[in-house]
C-alpha cells in the first residue's frame, strides 16, 4: 500500500503527528495545493473522566474509528437520532 493512501484514513491528530515526522519529499504522488476550500462545523467539546476517555479510545481503535466518531455515534442511539 502507498504511503499517501494511509494519509486519507488519519484523523487531523494523526496526520499532524506524521507531518511533524515526515516531508512531502518522501511521496511522488502528493502535490502541493495552491487553492483548498473548507467549511467550518461549529461543535461543543465537552469534559470526560481521563480513564473513561482511555476507555473510549481504545474501543474506537479496535472498532478502526475516530473517539469523536464514536462518541457521536453513541449519543446519537441514546438520545433517539
């Protein structure tokens, strides 16, 4: 599998932590953008117990998914949308 195929499965935490320790040098196939366009989601970031949270993580790992994600996604069946 190429390198840059890897990339569009990272969260914006794993991707800075790769960037951080590699250079686009590396990829034949990555290019520069001169022009990119984003919208913003407003969100609520919310406080959680550090060894809930560690708990949280690790099943979002094994499910091969964000915490964010995750945690959504629960919220959402309990609340009912």
């Amino acid at each position: 599998m190429k390198k840059s195929k890897k990339l569009k499965d990272m969260s914006v935490y794993e991707a800075s932590e790769f960037w951080d320790e590699h250079d686009f040098s590396e990829f034949d196939d990555v290019k520069e953008v001169e022009e990119i366009r984003f919208s913003l989601i407003k969100k609520k970031y919310i406080g959680v117990d550090p060894a809930l949270y560690t708990k949280i993580r690790k099943k979002a790992k094994t499910l091969h998914t964000t915490e964010d994600s995750l945690i959504n996604k629960w919220l959402s069946e309990k609340v009912g949308t």
